[in-house]
C-alpha cells in the first residue's frame, strides 16, 4: 500500500522546528549535551515522521551513527587527500563519518 505524502504546509513547518531543535541544541551543548543529543532524536523523528529531509548544512552536526550532536569535546575533524573526504571522528561512538569533496575545475 503506497504512503500518502502529508501536505505541504505541514512540512514546511516540521522543517521550521527542524531548525529550531538544532539552533537550540548549539546553545545547550555546553551546558547539557544530553539536552542537545535529545533534540537532535526529536528532529531526526519529526523529518521522518512528515517525509521532511534534513538540510545539509544541519546533517553534517551531528554523527550518524550514535545521532549525538557534535561540539569540540567530542568532535576530531580533518581532511583526508586520499579517500577525497572530510571525516568527522566522533570521540563518543569511536565511529568517523566522511564527507566528500572534489575539486571545482577552473571556468
């Protein structure tokens, strides 16, 4: 049985309260990063509850494999001229998420 998509005013503001959750948690995540890990969960439910994906530049704040926001006590980034990727080396999980890049070729 095929889903019915929900309205799209209805995504619109789950994507309002997406960004809302993570202004929130870059707040919060110095004083409570429980606090700011859970509203990270709220977001990721809310985009998968009304089909709503999350924007890239929030994706890539948070690991994706322990769903912890990330912030510099538990965060490693660097650049990787090998695999052509920025990792992300969460120091809660152990686990390195990878970004990739390429270069943009001159006009």
């Amino acid at each position: 049985m095929k889903r019915i998509a929900k309205p799209e005013w209805q995504q619109n503001i789950a994507l309002e309260r997406i960004k809302i959750l993570f202004k929130e948690a870059r707040l919060i995540v110095t004083k409570d990063p429980a606090l700011a890990n859970r509203y990270v969960y709220l977001a990721r439910k809310l985009g998968m509850k009304y089909g709503v994906r999350i924007p890239k530049e929030l994706k890539i704040k948070f690991c994706h494999h322990c769903y912890h926001y990330f912030y510099s006590g538990n965060l490693k980034v660097k650049a990787n001229a090998k695999t052509k990727a920025v990792e992300y080396f969460c120091k809660d999980c152990k686990k390195i998420t990878r970004y990739g890049y390429s270069k943009r070729k001159a006009p």
